[in-house]
C-alpha cells in the first residue's frame, strides 16, 4: 500500500508519531469542519459552490471521525482501528493531488492562472502530500503492531520467529 518508515520525524519512532498524527489529524479536521460548514451557513454563494462547500465539510467530518478511530488505535495498541483513518486519507490525499496537477494543466492551457490560485493549488499539493506522508507512517506502526501480535503468546510473551532459530 505505501512504503514502509523507520522513523517519523528525525529520530521519533513510529509509535510517537502516529500518536502525534492523529492529534493532529483531529486539530485539522475540526478546524476545516467549521471552515466550511460556517462558510456555507453564512455566506451567500452560488448553488455549485454551496455543495462545494457542503461535501467539503462532510469530508472533513468523516476525516475527524477516521481520526477519532485513529486514537484509539494508536494509544490502544489496535492495528484494526488503524484503517479507516488509513483509506480515508488515501482517498483524500490522492484526489486532492490528481486534482491539483489536473487543474494545474487545464488553467495553464486556458491561460487563467493567477497568483492567488497558484497558492491555493500549491497549498493543496504540499497538503496532499503531507497527508500521503502521514499515511506512511501510520503503515508503518500498523504492521508493527500486527508483527507483535503474531510474535506474542498467550501469556503476552515476545516470541522470537521460526525462521530465527538456528538448529544444530
């Protein structure tokens, strides 16, 4: 799905990190929640831009929902409480660079692009791309997790894998 990391950020683990993300995650989302939900209450805008607006909000909800589902997988040890969070910011992140790159090329064809745009669209690709990174994080401590629960006894004792042991 994404490529695997060590680290998160210089040399915090992985486990820290996705703790951190999903603290993160859920400031965001609740942040752009209200953003586009007030905007679309209280200002007068045009039908198109009010579903803009409208589906916008309701993706940033369903994000802070995922995260919500991300803390508990995160601070609980629960790798399957992981993916929500994991397809929701897969899908946000992917669309969102496919979105920028493609209107990118359609206002440099149509000749429209001005500064204030080219900021929003840089905004989004660092966005994007930030959220993909994130992804990968999250992966990583998913699989960590999975790999310690197959490596764990009933007793909760770490157990080494069988292609470790060296027989005589």
């Amino acid at each position: 799905m994404c490529f695997v990391v060590r680290s998160f950020c210089c040399y915090i683990s992985v486990e820290v990190g996705a703790q951190v993300i999903c603290i993160i995650s859920m400031l965001v989302s609740a942040a752009l929640t209200v953003l586009y939900s007030s905007a679309a209450v209280f200002l007068q805008l045009s039908q198109t831009k009010l579903v803009l607006y409208c589906g916008m909000a309701l993706a940033a909800g369903l994000q802070g929902l995922s995260a919500g589902l991300l803390g508990c997988g995160a601070f609980q040890r629960r790798p399957a409480l992981m993916w929500p969070w994991l397809l929701v910011v897969w899908a946000t992140g992917g669309s969102l660079l496919v979105v920028s790159v493609v209107g990118t090329a359609a206002l440099i064809l149509g000749g429209a692009l001005s500064a204030d745009v080219n900021t929003v669209i840089f905004a989004y690709v660092i966005y994007s791309l930030f959220l993909l990174y994130c992804a990968a994080v999250v992966n990583s401590r998913r699989r960590e997790l999975v790999k310690e629960r197959e490596y764990t006894n009933a007793n909760g004792e770490l157990m080494r894998p069988a292609s470790g042991w060296k027989y005589a």
